[in-house]
C-alpha cells in the first residue's frame, strides 16, 4: 500500500530538481532567494549549505517561475516534458516558419507547444527557436486574473525583452505576440469505447476491450510516472559537488545563439551585460583551485604540472564563455581573485 500512495504522491511532481546546482547549497555565504522570491505558493524551501532544495508538492501551482528564475537551472522541465515542447515547436517551424506556445488554461484549440504556465518560457527557449528558424513566435494565454500564480506575463515579457535585444545584435528583427485565444476549444474526440459506454456503467465489455481499456490506461498513467520517477530520485541522489550535465541547459543556450551570430553575437552580448563573463586578477589569485572546485559549470581550468613528485597548479584558466553570473567564484575565493562582469 505504501508503495502505490508514493507513486500517486509522485504524481504532482512537475518538474526536476538539481540541488548540486544551487549555489546555497553549495556554500553557506551565498545569499540568493530567487526562486523564494518568486513563488506565489512559498512552496520552495533551500535547507541548508550541503543540504537539498525541497518543493512542497501539496501546494505548488505549477507556475514555472522558480524554472525561469534561477539562473543555475536548479529546476528543469521533466525530459519528456521538455522533449514534447521542443518537438512541437520544431514541427510548427517546419509547417509555416513560426511557433506558437500556449497555457494550459488558455484551453486553446490552436496547434501549439503547450505548457502548464507561460513563466515556463524563458530566452533559452524563445532564442532556440529563432536559432531553428522561427520568424514569428505567439504566446498564448487565458484568464490571468482567475490564475493563482499570476504575473507569468510580467517574467514572460521581461525575457521578451532580452530575447528582443539578441536578436537585433545580430541584425534580426524580433517579431513576438502575446495574445488570447482566437476561438473556444475544439470538442475532444471520443474513443469507440467511450461512445459505447456513453455513461451507462451497465454495458458489457469483451473480454478484448476489457484488457484494452487497462493497458490504455497503464500505459498513460504508471508508464510515464515510472520514467518521471527514475528521473527525479536520480536528481535527488546527486552529491553537491557531483553535477553530472549541468551545463546541459546553458551550453544549449550557447551554441544557439552562435548558430545565431557566432563569436561576436556572443562576445557583444558579454558588452551589453546580456551574459556574464569571469575573470581573475593574477596578481591576487594564490592558484588554489577553490574556484574551479566550487564552479558546478567548469568554467575554470587549473593548469597543473608534477614537479618531485606533488601536483602542483601553475595557473587557473578562464573560459569566455559559459558564466551564469551565480557568483559562486567571487563568494568562495577567499583572496578576492576572481570577479564577474
């Protein structure tokens, strides 16, 4: 019994957390409160330094701001998830050079990515479909006022704004929509089992239809808790210095926007502050490494030499590109070496 109530627990899990990502977690100076901030339920809690970032289900409302807040993608779209709305927005760029994303209470009948709140939205997304070809992208969504969340348009527009400015370093002319649906939902379909059934509960079934009717339903149920399952516990067990592809989102987000406008998209986005940069001041860095322990995204690369017999570091290396800007560098170095711009 206590297996099939975690299971159903389980369910109103909406998205992946990556605790080794989160720079609390990770040193007992850092003071970020981002996804606090943001979440309208306070159902986001960060325990301690070495600790977990927990999410009180029972109250989430799966409003997505915590996933756009966060700069170190703490909390990530499930895969399935994510795979169902990049494959969406990849066919609709296919069909007609655009994408159209919609909410959940939109209740658009639209051809759409869909996701649970537009907050889901972020200029990773919006920046991969212009990199894929979109010339127009429409986002699409219901009452606001009624919505508990609220105020998925504010975060919405503000990565509308960045996105904006991406695209006009690299001469491209944005063309985002924020609107309503044009027209009330499409009747869903019902299945032949559904029609013959009709809500009498005395109609017979074969004995074909029977087994059918439950392995539809294990297969749309179980099946895809089951992977969601093995996705988050496999989150959970991550030590805080072991981040296995955690730079998964953001080097995404890189090679985007190179495909976009190359080296200097990039190097001009770093000028207008559109993405962060760190450097270290040789003169006070003691080679220590800590940075290069600390950073969960590699950006620092020790440079080491074996002389009688001990490793020794001669330098730390910093890569252009790939800083998230969550500062953990600058707070861990304990000689004040290291700075982001």
């Amino acid at each position: 019994m206590g297996v099939v109530e975690g299971v159903f627990e389980k369910l109103s899990e909406y998205f992946v957390i990556n605790s080794a990502l989160c720079v609390r977690v990770r040193h007992k100076n850092a003071a970020c409160t981002a996804c606090t901030d943001v979440c309208p339920a306070e159902a986001v809690r960060i325990t301690r330094a070495g600790g977990k970032v927990l999410v009180d289900w029972s109250v989430c409302t799966d409003c997505g701001k915590c996933v756009n807040a966060c700069m170190n993608n703490v909390f990530t779209l499930r895969r399935a998830d994510d795979a169902r709305v990049s494959a969406s927005a990849a066919e609709q760029i296919k069909t007609d050079g655009s994408v159209k994303y919609s909410c959940a209470r939109s209740k658009s009948a639209e051809n759409t990515a869909k996701v649970s709140a537009l907050a889901y939205i972020n200029r990773k997304q919006i920046i991969k479909a212009a990199s894929e070809g979109a010339k127009r992208q429409e986002f699409i969504h219901g009452d606001c006022s009624a919505c508990p969340a609220g105020g998925c348009l504010d975060m919405l527009t503000a990565e509308l704004e960045a996105s904006s400015k991406v695209l006009e370093l690299c001469g491209k002319e944005p063309a985002f929509l924020i609107r309503k649906p044009d027209e009330a939902p499409l009747p869903k379909k019902k299945s032949r089992l559904a029609e013959r059934l009709g809500g009498n509960q005395d109609v017979k079934l074969s004995r074909r239809e029977f087994f059918s009717f439950l392995r539809t339903g294990a297969e749309k149920s179980v099946g895809k808790t089951l992977h969601y399952l093995g996705e988050n516990d496999s989150n959970r067990q991550k030590t805080v210095l072991e981040v296995k592809e955690a730079a998964a989102p953001h080097r995404e987000y890189l090679n985007s926007l190179e495909v976009l406008g190359g080296d200097i998209l990039i190097r001009n986005m770093q000028k207008e502050g559109l993405l962060k940069r760190a450097e270290i001041n040789t003169e006070k860095c003691a080679k220590c490494g800590i940075c290069a322990r600390m950073c969960p995204f590699q950006i620092f690369e020790p440079v080491t030499e074996i002389i009688k017999g001990n490793e020794v570091t001669l330098s730390v290396n910093v890569k252009s590109v790939g800083c998230t800007g969550c500062n953990l560098c600058t707070i861990s170095c304990p000689y004040g070496a290291v700075s982001v711009r």
